[in-house]
C-alpha cells in the first residue's frame, strides 16, 4: 500500500521550528549529521510514496529499524547508507570538510 501523498516541509522550516524547543537544540547540536541524514532518507521514502515497510522489506530489514533511522537514533554504517541510497537510485558522497 502506497502512502497518500505528504505535505513537503522545507528542512530549515523544520529546523527553525524544532530548534525553539532547547532540548531538541541539544540533542541536534549533539547529534546533526545524523539528524540530517534521517531527514534526507525520510524526504526520500515519501518522494517515492514509500511505507516504512516496504523500505524495510526491500532492505531486508525490519520496519522498525526504518523508524529507527528516520528518528535519527541508528548509527549507520556506510554500508547501510549505500544500501538506502540505490534503494532510491542515489549514491553516497562523503566529504571532510
């Protein structure tokens, strides 16, 4: 079953609203790319009007573990991040900056 579509929130309207809440400010501070990262898989699973469980099955992994990494509470590996990104026909860029 494929979502009904849902409204596209800008990340830094997002990031605007959430950082008035201080502890969101610190655990975003603590923990930003990760945060970002969840977003960007997040924004892309409902661009392809994707479930978390159809994620999760064509992953093979559980649909818990999807909400998970939306949350941002899973360290992923870049392994993982790969995975995710040909899911939805992306590439993983790392850059040190």
């Amino acid at each position: 079953m494929k979502n009904k579509s849902l409204p596209y929130v800008s990340w830094n309207d997002y990031i605007e609203r959430e950082l008035k809440d201080p502890r969101f400010r610190a655990a975003y501070e603590a923990a930003g790319e990760r945060i970002e990262a969840a977003y960007a898989i997040t924004v892309m699973r409902h661009k392809k009007r994707m479930t978390q469980k159809e994620m999760a099955k064509r992953l093979k992994i559980s649909q818990s573990a999807v909400a998970r990494i939306e949350q941002g509470g899973q360290n992923l590996t870049i392994e993982t991040l790969s995975k995710i990104a040909a899911l939805f026909g992306k590439k993983v860029k790392i850059k040190f900056v």
